[in-house]
C-alpha cells in the first residue's frame, strides 16, 4: 500500500484517524490526529480512509508498505505474475463481508463490528446497500487497497433487526494490465435471527476473534459461459411460432398483448451483462408492460420468457404472486408458446 504526505488514515490498532504529516523514515509516518498531537505510527499499522485513494504521481515522493494479507501470519509476493501476454495472472478475486462480535464473551448479545475484506491482489470500488421495505439505504461506499479490509460500522444489536436484506456492488481494478473480472452484483437475506445463535460466529482465518464470514467473490467470466448459441438458437424458435400468429391477430379484437422478455428483444448487446443485470432488465420490462396493461383496460398479456433454467419465469410468477394478488396467471397455449410463455388475466 503506498501513502503520502496528505492522505488521510486509520489506525489499525488503535481508535482514530488522521493526516499523515511526514515520515520519519521508510517504516515510520507521523500523523496527526484529530486530537492535534503528532503521532510516529508504524506505516504497516495505517490504512487510507475509504474513498480518499488516488493514484500515484511518479514525481510525488511516496512510501511503499509491503501487501500484507488480512489472514493473520501470511504475506504475499509484492511482485505480480505475469503471462506471456503481459497480463496479470490473477483470473479470480476474493471478497468478504463480515460481521465481529465486539464482545467475545457474549456474542449473541454484543454489538456487531462490520467489516468488508479485500483478500485479493486488486483494489476495488465498492458500495454498498441495505433494503427494507422495499426502499435502499446506502451503508457504505469507497475504494479499498488489494489484501487489506476495512472496518465499516459498528452496529447495535437491536439495529440488526431492520437489516432485511444486503447489496453488494463491487468493481476490480489494478496498475498495469490484468483480466477484466465481472463486478460483483449481489443481493444477501441477512436473516437477522441466525445472529441470536452461538455457532452462527466461528474462528476463521481472518480475525482473532470469531466472526460471521460471507464470501462475495468474482471471477473472469465471459457471456458464452452461460448464454451459448444453441440457448439462442432455441428461444428464436420457441418465439417464431408465436410472431406469426400474433401477426394474424388484431389486438383491438382479441385484446391480447404480447411481451417477448428474451434479453436479445430488449437490449442490442448484452455481452458484458452478468446474469443478474439480464434479469434486472427483463423483469423491468415485465413491470413496465403489466402496469402499462393494467391501465390501458388490456384483459391478457402473454409474457414470452423461454424454457431456460426457469430463474425468469420463476420471478415473474413470485412478483405476481407479491405484487399483484388480484391477478390471474397460467402457462399460455402450449400449442402456440411450448414451455416457454405465461398469460396473465388482467380482466
């Protein structure tokens, strides 16, 4: 990790923050804290505050630490492997979200220490989100350096209860070349009564004291791996059937909408869409076509979703279910659709 005159830090042992106002030498930063005394700290002791990372300037004078791993004991290699094209190696990274008991003796009773664990070889940008009641609530945001972790929060343990679920968005990058990792895009139930059992929080390899670990990891992934061209090549004809017909049909007299949520019918280029961001999409669109229906007096609407692995029509028929209880649904003709359509009763 690299500081400098200016940066902002944390005291990894110790309560506080401060500015780094000069190093005493290559293993010693003095920092001047919020008290306003000049403290020498140990620089493998200081982490940068979130969000204050700014690349290095060559003509700036910086003190570099060694990459030390969060897992207590073990260091990596400071110097990057590289292939024969030049790039980092690294194909994978991992991440952890992690909830520590503050008071070891009682921990189904104590307050919660949060923590977000970089045990990667990138940097990352992350933010992160709590929902309750249907609406977000930012938690935490910043960057944080590769092979460190940062403590977010400390939550009371009756502030635990309005936790319903977690988001998590996570983008990695580091200096030089290096292979593009999906960003991380996922949602967590937090489940607030498993934190009411004392074999919810184990010993694990980054904390000395137990702790809740939650892995939130990425790796370098292509759109081929889960969308090939036979899936493709099988949606196209599992819709034709249905396009034609719906030519031959006259919605003022059969008052029967059609809605193709195929992810190529809604966006012209989805390769760098994860599975989640497509079924972000797909169920926007769904939302928007229903209550566009609901409105303009439509009686059905046959939403095409394909056979798949069923994630899609299986989110649409909980929406209905949670969403809008009134409603009918039922698989559309099979003669017309096959597996792959649902008709919703409007009227």
């Amino acid at each position: 990790m690299n500081f400098r005159k200016g940066d902002r830090v944390k005291f990894l042992n110790d309560v506080g923050q401060g500015v780094i106002v000069h190093f005493q030498d290559k293993n010693i930063a003095v920092v001047l804290n919020d008290d306003g005394f000049e403290v020498p700290v140990i620089i493998s002791e200081l982490l940068k505050v979130e969000g204050n990372y700014t690349f290095n300037d060559d003509n700036e004078q910086e003190i570099s630490t060694s990459k030390e791993v969060s897992k207590p004991g073990n260091k990596i290699d400071v110097e990057d492997d590289l292939d024969e094209d030049g790039l980092n190696t690294d194909k994978s990274a991992n991440v952890f979200f992690a909830l520590v008991p503050a008071n070891q003796k009682d921990m189904i009773n104590s307050d919660l220490n949060v923590y977000l664990i970089n045990d990667s070889n990138f940097r990352i940008m992350y933010s992160i989100a709590k929902s309750e009641n249907n609406f977000q609530t930012l938690f935490a945001y910043g960057i944080l350096e590769d092979n460190t972790k940062v403590i977010l929060q400390n939550i009371k343990r009756d502030e635990l209860n309005s936790f319903e679920t977690m988001h998590f968005q996570i983008i990695f990058f580091r200096k030089g070349n290096f292979y593009n990792l999906k960003p991380v895009d996922k949602s967590w139930p937090v489940k607030p009564s498993r934190f009411y059992k004392q074999n919810t929080f184990t010993d694990n390899d980054f904390f000395n004291e137990k702790a809740f670990i939650h892995e939130l990891s990425a790796e370098e992934k292509n759109i081929a791996d889960y969308v090939s061209d036979s899936d493709i090549e099988k949606a196209k004809k599992q819709k034709e059937p249905a396009r034609k017909e719906s030519l031959n049909k006259s919605p003022l007299t059969n008052n029967l909408e059609e809605v193709d949520l195929h992810i190529q019918e809604l966006v012209d280029d989805y390769s760098t869409l994860s599975n989640a961001e497509i079924l972000e999409i797909q169920m926007a669109r769904f939302i928007t076509t229903l209550e566009g229906g609901i409105i303009s007096g439509t009686k059905k609407i046959v939403y095409i979703h394909g056979v798949g692995n069923g994630k899609l029509k299986q989110e649409i028929r909980k929406t209905i279910e949670r969403k809008y209880p009134k409603l009918r649904y039922q698989d559309a003709s099979f003669k017309e659709y096959g597996y792959g359509a649902t008709m919703i009763v409007l009227k």
